[in-house]
C-alpha cells in the first residue's frame, strides 16, 4: 500500500510539474521575428504607439495613403511578431488602402509578460481599431493570420466599426490548436490532445482567464451583414476540417471559404501565392468601397 500511494503521489507531482512548464509555454512572452522595416519595400511609414483596453502600449506601424479613408488593421499570429506578415503590407497599400501593423501583448516591440491565445488579445484590436479611427478611417477591414485572425472574428462580432473580415487559418477551438501544434512537432494525437487540455486548464487556473472561452464559433454569426473571408488548409492539423465546416455554417451572408487541399497550417500563400494574393486585395478593395455614414 505504501508503494502505492509513493506511486500515485509521485504520479500526481509528476502530472502538476508538466502542466506548470506547459501553461508557461503557452503563456510565455514570445521570442519576435527577424527584424523588417516598410522601408524594406520601398513604403514610407509611421512608428506609432497606443493603449489597450487594460493599459498595456502596444506598438506598431501605420502605412498611410494620401486621402485614403480605408484601413485594413493586420493581426499576426501568437508567435513571433508583425515582422514576418509585413511583405503582405505593399499589397493592400497599392490599391489604395491605409495599413495599420502593430505587435499584440506580450510579443515584439509592445509590452507585456503574458500571451493569452487570443482572450485579452481582443481588447488589443478594438485599439487598433480605435487608432485607425483616431486617423481618419472610415471604412476598416481586419485581416487575420492563425490566432490573429481568431481575434479578428470575436472582436467583429461585437464592435461594428469592423466593416470586413479575411482570416487565414484562424483556429477554431484552442484545444485543436494547441494541439495541433504539437502534432505538427510529432506529438502522437491523443497525447497531443491530452497534453493540449492540461496546459490549457493549467494556464487558466493560474492566470485568471478561461483560455477554452476563446471560440469564434459563438461570434462569427454576429458579423453579418458585413463580409467574411475563410482562407483554409486541408492539412491544417491546428484546425481539423470538421471545425472550418462549422466555422462556414455558422457564418451569415455575404460569406467565402476558400481552401487549399495540400496547404497546411498558414502556408496557403506557398502553394498558391498569386490566387492568394488576389483574394486578399479584391475582397477589401470590393468590401472598403463607400466611406461609412456619419
């Protein structure tokens, strides 16, 4: 009975000490990307800075075009920085559109110890959006990268100066997520889901936020009638096909889901780079047409 209860007690430190490295990972301030600049193509820009809702500054860039009163706010990913999604910046610039990139909490250039997979991450972008309209926008489009484009679809739910949604490869669930992510470092599934479960709880109980509350699922419906973009890959482990088919019917009109079979977690760009390059510009250049009523 004694080697027993040794067993268990050495079990249940064990299970504690993996989830408490585990919910650090998760939470940890991310390490950024390779420093970028606008000026790398030839964009003349503006650092800027500006406060969340909880008073943490995040800082960014703001790429302006003369007489423009559309923007489109860029949301990087949970890991790295606004750096690496800077090349799609030109892009929307060239036709005509105001850009606005800025780090979430706790990565690159703004402030913060703690990444919250897209819970506090919300009260990031209605600044975002508040900045841009602080610069005249008046018509705003969010484009969205993995859990960047998550807090995209939460937040225009509920904040109605969002006027269009692109997310590439939003996650759907952060369980699958997180999960996924370990498959993707060769986690065998189950155990990726279990262990994916434990930090998620882990991190929650220790930080004060429910990390299993982050689901667009509840609000993508709410976005109608304005229009939303689904980008997809079909071997995207982080984000089942089952959820993206869910995510779509969940959706109200005017709506697209576009996938790439052979793409996985946000590489869509590397097997079809002109289409996606294409899908991106013509759905704001047609979404960001009319400046909003006052």
């Amino acid at each position: 009975m004694f080697y027993i209860f040794l067993f268990l007690t050495g079990l249940l430190l064990l299970i504690i000490l993996v989830a408490w490295f585990g919910s650090n990972y998760l939470t940890a301030r991310r390490k950024p990307d390779p420093a970028a600049s606008p000026v790398d193509y030839g964009l003349s820009f503006e650092d800027i800075e500006f406060r969340s809702g909880d008073g943490l500054t995040l800082r960014g860039w703001y790429i302006s075009r003369p007489d423009s009163k559309r923007t489109v706010i860029l949301c990087s990913g949970a890991n790295g920085s606004m750096d690496a999604d800077l090349a799609v910046a030109p892009w929307l610039h060239a036709s005509g559109l105001n850009v606005l990139l800025f780090d979430w909490r706790g990565h690159g250039r703004s402030e913060g110890r703690l990444v919250t997979l897209g819970f506090n991450e919300r009260y990031d972008l209605l600044a975002a959006v508040e900045f841009a309209k602080s610069k005249g926008a008046q018509r705003i489009g969010v484009l969205g990268f993995s859990m960047g484009g998550t807090v995209a679809l939460s937040t225009a739910g509920a904040c109605l100066d969002i006027d269009a949604v692109a997310v590439d490869s939003a996650f759907v669930h952060t369980t699958s997520a997180v999960a996924g992510a370990m498959q993707e470092r060769h986690v065998p599934e189950q155990a990726a889901y279990w262990l994916a479960r434990l930090f998620l709880f882990s991190a929650s109980l220790r930080f004060g936020f429910n990390l299993f509350a982050v689901e667009p699922l509840k609000a993508i419906g709410l976005i109608a009638p304005r229009p939303v973009l689904l980008m997809y890959g079909g071997r995207d482990l982080c984000v089942p096909a089952v959820e993206v088919k869910a995510l779509y019917q969940q959706a109200g009109e005017p709506k697209q889901l576009w996938q790439v079979p052979e793409a996985a977690h946000r590489n869509l760009q590397r097997y079809r780079a002109e289409e996606y390059r294409q899908k991106i510009v013509n759905f704001f250049e047609q979404n960001l047409q009319a400046d909003r009523k006052a």
